[in-house]
C-alpha cells in the first residue's frame, strides 16, 4: 500500500514514495536513538548536578553559560547603551549641525570568559571614548540575561572592567556561615609581654613583642567571590560595623577577636550594655569597661598612651610605630566598642557631661591612633548625628565599613552612602533570614558582600583560655581578670 502524500507536501527531488518507505524504519530508529539520548543526558546531568556539582558546572554549566552569554551579548549591549561607534556622532546636514545615536554601534569586546567555582569571570574591553558607568548600571540586566544570581562589575581597571559571574549566592548556603568547625587555634606568633607589676607597664608595653601590620588581618568569613573574608587594619585602620538587633555584630567580633586572640596584640573592650557582649573575652582583654564611666577612664588612659607613642615616635624620629626600632616598638591595641549607642544616648545632665567626655576620647583615639598602633573597631545598631555631637566625625574616621543586615534605608545609606553609594541598595537587599551577611569594603576601594563564621560559644571560650596568657597590661589598665 502507497502511503498518502498531500499535494501540498513539499516535492523533493529524486524523493519516491518507494524509497520513503524504505527509510522509514531508518528515520524511526535515529529519531528514537536521539530521543533516548537526549533523555540519558538530561537524566544524567542532573544526577550529576546533584552528586558532583562542581563537575556538572565545569562540563555542562559553564558551556551552557558562556553560549548564553555570547548568544545575548549583542541584545544587551544595544538595550543596556553598552555599545560605541567608530564613525563620528556628529555631522553636517546642509546648514545644520546634527549630533545622533549611531546607525551601525560597535560592541565591546566581551572576553577570557573563564569558569571559576563560584560562577565564572569575564573581562570587557572598551572602546576609547566608552565609560565604565554604564557597565556598572547594567549589572542587573546582564544576571538576567544570563539567568545567574548576580554579575558584579570591576571598574578599577583603565580601558577595561572585569565581571564576576555568580550562578548562586554563595553566603547562602550553610557551609558558608558555619565554618566553626573549620577554626582552629592558631599558634601563637610570639608571645606578647605579659607585665605582672603594673610599675613594670610602661617598659613591657613599649618592649612587647613585635607584630608588622600584616598581623592585623583577621579572618572573619567568606566573601561572596571565593576569598577570604578579613578586617585587615593594616588596610583600614579603624571599622565600623552596623547592623539592626540580632544581625550578627557580636558574632562577627567574636570571629575577629578570635583571629587577633593568638596574635601580640592588646585588646580592649568596652561594652557598655554591662559587660554582656565582650565579657566571653574578658580573659584576654588588656581592659574591659561595662558602663559609660569605665569607658570614659579606660579611653582617658588610651588617649594619654598615644601620647606617649607620639613623644617615643618623635625621640626616634620615626613617623609611625612601624617605623621604630624593634626593642622599643610598642604593641597594638585594638579597642572594640560593642554598641556605640550606649556611649551617646543620655538620660540626664551628669550623664552627658560623661557621654562627653567617653565620646571625645574615642573620637581623639580615632584621630590619633592609625599610626600610633591604636585601632578603633566600633559597632552599633545606628551611627546617625540623632545620637549626638561628634557621631560623623567619628564615621569619618572609620574607613573600614561593615553593614550588616538593617531595617531602614538611613543606616546602610550612614555606612556606606558617604564612601559607597552603589553599596548602599545592596546592603538594604541583605536578606534578615541568613545571619551574618555583610556589605564590606575590600581594598582600598569598593566593596563585595560576605559572610562570617559562626564561632559556636565553646570554640570561643577555648580560644580565650588558650591564648589568655599573652594580654599585655597597657599603662593605667587593670585587665579584667586582675580586678578585685
Ligand atoms: N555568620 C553567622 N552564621 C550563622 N548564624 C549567625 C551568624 N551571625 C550571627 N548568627 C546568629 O545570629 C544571632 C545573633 O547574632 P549577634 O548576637 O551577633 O547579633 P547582634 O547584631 O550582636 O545583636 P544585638 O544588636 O542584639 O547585640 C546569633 O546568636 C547567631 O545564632
Ligand atoms: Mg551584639
């Protein structure tokens, strides 16, 4: 029987009816051997997704990505204004000066799409007379075109930006704020003069052991790009990390002191919610204030050690602490303050003359203190002028920024706003549900999101107590543990 074949199928020559039939049985088994293919790699794919994910990404994600991404790089570039011309823009019609959009744009040059465990990297190359802007703005359009979380736009460079391509967010996933079991102890580098006669202060502070600036890094988290996430004062000298109630200041201090615990440092904290924050260092503080009168004394006596490091520093010609010959270099001090608020707010009239004078040594500190080796970390709910005289002046000194999770748009606009405004609507999408993560500065200049460890309780109280022995006594301070 001759199978029906419509009039209006398309004739193709030398194609009978005859040999149609003759490959039917043909074309049935290579459409069923495609399909079961296709099926196979489908299924296996996602088995392999779930059982090996970096090697789905690396053999089926990745390809995947960059044929999107090369496929739509000319969409994008013509909708998100990406694009430059070789032709003038201007020209002469009759009489007329005319200025228009180019007819026939050239796109830059998308390249070194590479993949990466977070995602992937690309570089764009520019055309001279193109601004890095509109890259930055058009952050959001390229994470759709492509379908991944998020792309973020490195404009540092000159004549070319740099992508970061993430397929999720990595500060998410559990690993990322866990990690206590990673932590360990670290050994200490060397150990910190401890003076048991406080006569003996002065000498033993100035003669502790050395620590150069790259000591001062503490490793706190992961940034959402793979690295290591770290408050490094050698980079920023002083911090200031806001965040509404519950959102993860304390715990990303306690990873910080942690890291510096094991270091020759001194450490000193005020906290003036009555001890409740930093009494789990106490051990290892050099100085602990739990209300605003403390306070104001222990940063009297930090303000008069600056001035002793300034007069040392001048005796020895040097201009910074790091300058100065070793037997006489004094230890740094990192003065964490949990909850700034508790400094400002006032009830009465006694209150504000000793807000005063707590807030003006904490703002001296902060002025003097960068090259005398006397770092400020400071953390609050809110760091706005409604806390009182003196708050912005404070901010300005802190260069280092951390803006954890907030409930208005004013306290990530008074972190970040002043030195980041494009961080500002980043910081305000941190979602409240995962603790711990954090718009930060990174270098010297712009920002990346992370997240801190959790360092549970036990694995803090263990590195305290073994790292306790080297608090050095600063001059005028009684550690905590000494007092009666
Ligand atoms: N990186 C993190 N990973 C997992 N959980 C976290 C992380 N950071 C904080 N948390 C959780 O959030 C809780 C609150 O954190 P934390 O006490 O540090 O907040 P806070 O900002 O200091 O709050 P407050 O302003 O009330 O003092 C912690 O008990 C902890 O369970
Ligand atoms: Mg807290």
């Amino acid at each position: 029987m001759t199978p029906w074949i419509p009039d209006f199928a398309p004739r193709i020559p030398g194609l009978t009816v005859e040999r149609l039939q003759a490959w039917l049985p043909t074309i049935i088994t290579v459409a069923v051997v495609l399909v079961a293919v296709v099926v196979a790699l489908v299924v296996t794919s996602r088995l392999l997704r779930r059982v090996a994910p970096r090697t789905h990404w690396y053999l089926i994600g990745f390809p995947l990505l960059r044929l999107r991404m090369r496929h739509s790089w000319r969409h994008l570039c013509l909708n998100a204004d990406l694009t430059g011309t070789d032709r003038p823009t201007t020209g002469q019609l009759g009489p007329l000066l005319v200025k228009g959009r180019p007819i026939m744009p050239v796109l830059p040059l998308l390249t070194r799409i590479r993949p990466r465990s977070f995602g992937a990297t690309a570089v764009i190359l520019l055309h001279p007379g193109q601004v890095p802007e509109p890259f930055v703005n058009a952050a959001e359009a390229m994470a759709h075109a492509w379908q991944v979380h998020a792309v973020r736009v490195d404009a540092r460079l000159r004549g070319r930006v740099r992508l970061t391509i993430l397929t999720a967010d990595p500060l998410t996933s559990p690993r990322a704020g866990a990690g206590g079991g990673a932590w360990t102890i670290e050994p200490p580098q060397r150990s910190a003069a401890v003076a048991s006669d406080p006569q003996d202060a002065i000498t033993k502070s100035v003669t502790a052991a050395v620590a150069v600036p790259a000591d001062l890094a503490a490793e706190v988290g992961h940034r959402e790009d793979g690295q290591r996430w770290a408050i490094d004062l050698a980079t920023f000298p002083h911090w200031l990390i806001t965040g509404a109630t519950q959102s993860g200041k304390s715990t990303l201090i306690n990873a910080a002191v942690a890291r510096w615990a094991s270091r020759p440092v001194a450490l000193v904290g005020i906290d003036c919610k009555g001890g409740m924050e930093l009494a789990p260092h106490a051990p290892r503080l050099s100085a602990l204030a739990t209300d605003r009168a403390e306070a104001a004394d222990i940063l009297a006596e930090l303000v008069a050690e600056t001035q002793r490091r300034m007069r040392l520093c001048r005796q020895h010609g040097a201009r910074n602490i790091w300058q100065l010959p070793e037997p006489v270099r004094p230890v740094p001090v990192i003065v964490v303050v949990d909850e700034l608020a508790e400094l400002y707010l006032v009830a009465s009239r006694a209150d504000k003359d000793e807000a005063l004078r707590a807030t003006t040594h904490l703002l001296r500190l902060a002025q003097l203190g960068a090259a005398l080796g006397v770092h400020v970390i400071v953390a609050g709910q809110r760091v706005g002028s409604d806390l009182g005289p003196g708050v912005t002046a404070l901010r300005a000194q802190l260069a280092g920024r951390i803006c954890l999770q907030v409930n208005d748009p004013e306290t990530a606009d008074m972190t970040l706003g002043d030195l980041y405004p494009d961080a500002v609507e980043a910081a305000q999408q941190i979602d409240p549900a995962v603790k711990g993560v954090a718009v930060t500065t990174a270098e010297h200049s712009g920002w990346i999101r992370a997240r801190s460890v959790y360092l549970p309780p036990e694995h803090l109280a263990a590195v305290i107590a073994g790292t306790a022995h080297l608090a050095p006594v600063l001059p005028g301070l009684t550690p905590p543990e000494r007092r009666e």
